[in-house]
C-alpha cells in the first residue's frame, strides 16, 4: 500500500485552506532539499521546462514523489511550458544603448561582424511598424520603425543595456495562433512519459490557443490538467473565453506587467480570481511574492501584504519561483509564506467577494446544498467522495470557510486537488461507504473528535465520476 495512503493526522485547526506551489531549481536541486520544501507546507512542486535537460526532470520527479511518501501527502507536479518566450541571441559583453539610438535585431545576426542584435526567432515575420519591442525584459524600450530583409529596426526610448539570452517582450504583436513552439511541442511529449499533474501554458493569446494545447495533450493520452498563464495584452482582451476553457488559471505577474503596464496587474489578478471562484476554476498567483528573499532571509512588508492579499481576495494557491528556484532562502521563502497564509485565514472573517451567477446544474445545486448543510448544523469539516475531482473542486469554490476532506480512490486525482484551496485527500479503494469509512479513520486518528458534526457526501455508484447524490450527517461519539 502506498504511503500517501498514511497522511499524518493533522488536527482541523491546523489546517492551512490555501495552497502553495514551489519552484525547483539550482537551489533546490536534490532530495533533501525537495523533501523539506514539502516538509516546510509546499503542496505543488513547478518544473520550468524554460531551463534544464530531460534527464534532470525525470530525477526531478523521482525526488518528489519520493518525498511526497515520506511526508505523507499527494504533491502536484506542474510542467511549465516556455510558449514563444522569445530572447536575444548569443554576444560578446554588453551591448549598451541610448535614449533616440536606432537598431536592428535579426534571427541569428552576428553582431561581432555586422552590428545587428541577433534574436532566437524571427520577429520580421510577426511584428509591424510602430509596435511596442521590449528589450531585456521590459528594461529597454524600443517601438518597430520599419521591417526589411528579415531585419527589424527600432527606436530606443531609454539608456540602458542588453546581455545576451535576455527576454524580449511585444505587447502589441500577434502571434496568429503560433504560441505552441517546436520546443513546447518536445517538451509536451517527454511530459507525457512522466508522472506529470498539470500542463501549464505560457503566452496564451485565445481560447484556441488553450483547445489546440489540449488536442496535442490528448493525441499523447495525457490525464494532466491544464493550467492557463495569464501573461500577455491579448489574454485579458480574451479573459472570459480563456478562463471557460481552462482547468486552472495563472496570474503570472512577472510578463503580465511588462505586457500590459504594472498597474493593470492588481486588477487584473482580481478579475481573474473572482472568475476563478464564479466558474469552479482554481486560481494560482505567481511572481515576485517573496522576491526579496532570493537574498534576504526576511521578506518585505509590502510582500508580506501581497501573499495576504491574494489569500483574502481567494486565490486557491501562491506561487514561489526564483525564490526557491535560486535563492539562498528556499526553505525559509515557504515557512514565511505559510506562516503569512494561516495567520490571515485565522485572523480575517473576510470572504472572497464577488457576485456568482446562478448556475442550475445539478452539481453546483448539491455543493450548495452540503454547504449550506453544514453550516446549518455547525459541522466541524465535509469528507466528499470523488473520483475526478469535480465534486470536491465545485464545494472548494463556493469557499466554504470549513476543511474540505475528500476521498477517492484515484492518485492523479489526489496529486490534482493538492492545489486546490481548503482540499485535504486522501486516497482509498472505491466504495459505497469510503467518506464514512475515512471519517471513522479520522476518528480514530483524533482528527475528529467527541461530538464534533461531520458531513458525509458521496454517490450511489462509487468511482463513477458525476453520481454525486448523497449527503449525510454524523455526530462523532
């Protein structure tokens, strides 16, 4: 029997609602390390497929799931998928650039022999004059004054310099559709013969985007769920059709500013929550939320109040990147963050606000009603029987402000809603009886105790996914 089936017995007022997802990188490259970053509260583990060889991935994964059984908790594994992240190409030392200077970039120039800036793609095919052309990630500021021979020319805007292999930006620019890569394509089909959770998508600009991903995810036999990352102009343009056609929304922060202009980002991260909880998608928000502790063992107040601001508007996890990827404070980066999380939930009675449309399927009817249950008879917690997923990630949206614990007898499925805000799972054996037969579990492992009130939600046909239609009470004696 596997270890994840012995999660340790963690006490209801211990229970941290929101999630955290950490990044893995040159820091964090070994098991100890893995290992204690779930240790320390992390429930996702990021592999940004930007960087690395397949065979480091695949060590990569072994790690986790290793550690996810000493631990004693499901671990989701999230591949990253670059997208059209287009950067400079290869030069000697730094370029530097003034204010009124003109340029030209083109795919692999060499800049040695002719003063061009070569790049890793072929802008001349996709960007028009007077279109915006950050260099060095946002650093410098240029706009397209004309394209010929394949060669872009631009205006700068401000002094500055350029390294090579650094990130290019184009806010106004359309990608007609060609966001999935050659690489994400490689990438993608290695992913597809590992033990991978989630897909995430970078640089979206549609809905189709997101179906065209999900064909090719398909054509591989993938059961990952896809993660959508909010990052360009065009994404917000399209926002509700984007959120529809994905399993789980990205606020990645870090391209979304540079894109779109820092000051949309904290609106935008709203809309997108509030979407997140309206439509039963799990929300993630990424970047810079402890960026200060790359190289301080201390956070900032302002990023203090950032991870407590994304737990209060809703958000279903938090996101680590350079600071677990690359820091000196890994391990520290998410004791801080979980520290700052279960100190907001238990100090603010503020919930999510947001207007739900009324949705009359019978799966949202039946969350309603459990929930509405449950508060009605003050119950310590709800054990829901799923075997998808669905059922336990419909409750978790309408935030039930209670432990969430479901069941179920498929592990992917566990390793999924390890990111989803309130869900603790537990993986068992189908079974008419298992959320009352887990509940006696907790019983018996003090999690529960003497006259606490428990709600039992499970379906007439177990393991059968949408057959959710019975709700009962408990009183534990």
């Amino acid at each position: 029997m596997s270890e994840v089936y012995k999660a340790p017995a963690v006490p209801l007022q211990d229970y941290k609602r929101a999630k955290m997802i950490a990044t893995v990188g040159p820091a964090t490259n070994n098991y100890n390390a893995i290992r204690d970053l779930l240790q320390a509260g992390a429930n996702g583990i990021r592999l940004n497929f930007s960087h690395g060889a397949y065979d480091e991935r695949e060590q990569q994964i072994k790690w986790i799931r290793k550690a996810s059984k000493e631990v004693g908790k499901p671990v989701a594994i999230i591949a990253d998928l670059q997208g059209p992240k287009i950067r400079l190409g290869d030069f000697e030392g730094q370029i530097d650039l003034t204010k009124g200077q003109s340029i030209s970039l083109k795919y692999n120039a060499n800049y040695e022999k002719d003063g061009v800036i070569p790049t890793q793609y072929d802008l001349s095919k996709k960007v028009k004059r007077g279109e915006r052309l950050y260099l060095f990630d946002g650093r410098v500021r240029t706009s397209v004054t004309s394209i010929k021979d394949g060669t872009v020319h631009a205006t700068v805007h401000n002094d500055g310099y350029v390294v090579k292999r650094k990130g290019l930006n184009l806010p106004d620019t359309d990608f007609g559709g060609d966001v999935i890569t050659k690489k994400d394509k490689e990438d993608l089909a290695f992913a597809s013969t590992q033990d991978i959770d989630y897909v995430a998508q970078s640089f979206v600009q549609t809905a189709d985007d997101l179906r065209a991903m999900r064909h090719l995810m398909k054509s591989h036999n993938m059961n990952a769920r896809l993660i959508v990352k909010f990052e360009t102009k065009s994404a917000i343009e399209n926002m509700l059709a984007i959120v529809e056609e994905a399993d789980m929304i990205m606020v990645a922060r870090g391209d979304l500013a540079v894109e779109a202009e820092a000051e949309v980002v904290p609106v935008v991260q709203r809309q997108l929550v509030a979407y997140g909880l309206q439509y039963a998608k799990p929300t993630i928000v990424a970047t810079q939320m402890l960026a200060s502790m790359t190289g301080s063992p201390e956070p900032t107040r302002a990023e203090v109040s950032d991870v407590a601001t994304a737990v209060l508007i809703g958000a279903d996890c938090v996101m680590l990147s350079d600071e677990t990827a690359a820091g000196s404070y890994p391990i520290e980066a998410v004791k801080v963050m979980k520290k700052v999380i279960r100190y907001t939930e238990a100090n603010s009675p503020a919930r999510p606000l947001y207007v739900r449309e009324e949705d009359h399927s019978r799966q949202s009817a039946i969350s309603e009603a459990i929930i509405g249950l449950a508060k009605n008879v003050h119950a310590k917690a709800i054990v829901v029987e799923t075997k998808s997923g669905a059922s336990a990630i419909q409750i978790a949206s309408l935030r039930p402000n209670m432990p969430l614990i479901a069941v179920t007898s498929d592990k992917r499925t566990a390793q999924q809603l390890a990111i989803v805000c309130d869900v603790k799972t537990y993986v068992r054996p189908d079974s008419a009886t298992a959320a009352s037969k887990l509940t006696d579990y907790l019983q018996e492992t003090k999690v529960f105790r003497k006259g606490d009130v428990v709600v039992n939600v499970s379906g007439r046909y177990p393991g059968v996914v949408g057959t959710t239609d019975t709700i009962k009470v408990r009183a534990i004696e």
